[in-house]
C-alpha cells in the first residue's frame, strides 16, 4: 500500500523534515557533498524523517540509510553546464524505484517554464505507474514569475493545484509570503505540502522563520538541502529543523537546538 510507504516519509504527527541532496546530479560536485556516505550516516541519527537523494547514490551507499525515507529524484536529462535545458526527460522507471528499496519518487512541475510540458507529462506517466507498484509520487512545483515579479502565493497554489490533479501524493514548492494568503494556497491543495529551502541563507535566522511561518499557514513540513549540508554544523541544523516541524518549537528554540 502507498500508504505504508508514505509513513516511512511522513511522522505519525502528519509532518515531515526531508533532507534534500540531488543537487549532484545536475549541479556537479558542491561543498558540502562531497562525502555522501558520512552525510547519511549524520542524517540517519538526526532526528530527519527521510533523505531526497539519486539512483547513484542509493546504488553506493545503501547500507547507511539506516531507518530514513528514500526519495529518489526521478527527472533530469541536462546539466548546469548545458547551454539549454531543453525538455526535461524521465530517468527510470517506478519499477526500478522500487527494486532499490525507494519510498517515494519525487518529479519536476515547471509551471511558465520553457520545460513545462515535458514535465508535466513526466509527473502524470509517472503517477499513473505508480498505482501499479504503490509507490508515492512527489510533485516539485517551480513556478516562472512573469516581468521579474516575485512568486505569489497565488502563483504556488496554482501550481500545487496542477501537481495534485495529475495524481501527486505530495507536494514539495517554495513558501511565498504573506502568510495569510499562502494559507489559502495551501487550502486548495489537498495533499501534504513540504516548504522546499532553496538557496543557501547567511542566518539561520531567516530561514527558521520562514519555516515557521509556512508550518503554522499549514505546511506539512520541509525539504531542505543547501541551508543543511552547506551549514558548519548539518546535524544542528537538522536538530533545529526538527524541533520547528515535529516539536512545534520557537524561532528561538530551533536556535538553541542548534547551538546545542
């Protein structure tokens, strides 16, 4: 059953704190990944709930996942150092998801983007052959705002719309303020959603507040990676990000988790 998988991702409280590191398989090498093996051994003692991660890294280091959730990134077919993405293409099948032991797959929705109907029809191929093996399916919705603008809640929650009617069982995007209107994005969007952490922030600050405001909107928890991995102290921070999502921890309570 789906569901038998999607708890090994989600905590009994409805709530999840993902730990995102696919960034390799388009980006290249980055500080902060250059030892995946010793990275999921401090994650497996974290506190974290699940690792989002690639078929390479799973075929590798599969005995360190210890009880964390596997997500295995899906899509791709380019690199950072392309000259065009181009289309987006599917990169295995739900069957090989599943002969590797994964939870969940996660999947590109790239609304406004160039690349946007290859990746729809990824996530929709994707989540009809996931009734087949029960395995989830996850929807990373990114949204191109118009003129420069800034990504309105609006803008999220028709995406996150999309990705739910195409069959997605949960959804990871970005956190747009103010509160009270992402609140209502979240309201039309009946699946889970996860605040993605996106670039890496100078203070822990911030990005514990965003967090914090996106959980008490209603999101149902995060998927960070950078603002991890690329910290001094990953498993501090891990420890914060959990008492945020799963202790219903202050600002100021994540902070001293993570100091320690």
């Amino acid at each position: 059953m789906k569901q038998l998988r999607i708890n090994r991702i989600i905590g009994a409280d409805g709530k999840s704190v993902i730990i995102a590191f696919d960034h390799a398989g388009f980006m290249g090498p980055m500080p902060g990944l250059e030892r995946p093996g010793k990275l999921l051994e401090d994650l497996s003692t974290s506190g974290v709930d699940a690792v989002l991660t690639t078929i390479g890294v799973v075929r590798r280091y599969s005995d360190k996942f210890g009880k964390l959730g596997l997500i295995l990134r899906a899509d791709g077919g380019s690199s950072i150092k392309g000259p065009q993405t181009g289309s987006i293409h599917r990169l295995f099948s739900i069957e090989d998801a599943a002969r590797l032991g994964a939870d969940a797959v996660i999947c590109m929705g790239m609304i406004g983007f160039p690349e946007e109907p290859s990746s729809l029809q990824n996530l929709a191929s994707l989540c009809a052959e996931s009734c087949t093996w029960n395995i989830p399916v996850i929807a990373e919705m990114l949204v191109n705002s118009k003129d420069g603008n800034e990504v309105t809640p609006e803008d999220l929650g028709f995406a996150m719309r999309i990705g739910i009617e195409l069959g997605a069982d949960l959804i990871k995007a970005p956190f747009a303020p103010p509160a009270d209107r992402y609140q209502k994005a979240l309201a039309s969007c009946y699946r889970p959603t996860v605040v993605l952490g996106g670039a890496k922030m100078n203070e822990e600050s911030c990005l514990f507040e965003n967090v914090k405001t996106a959980l008490d909107a209603g999101a149902a928890g995060v998927a960070i990676g950078r603002n991890v991995w690329q910290h001094p102290d990953p498993v501090g921070m891990c420890r914060a990000l959990a008492a945020l999502v799963h202790g219903g921890a202050s600002i100021n309570g994540a902070m001293k988790e993570l100091k320690g």
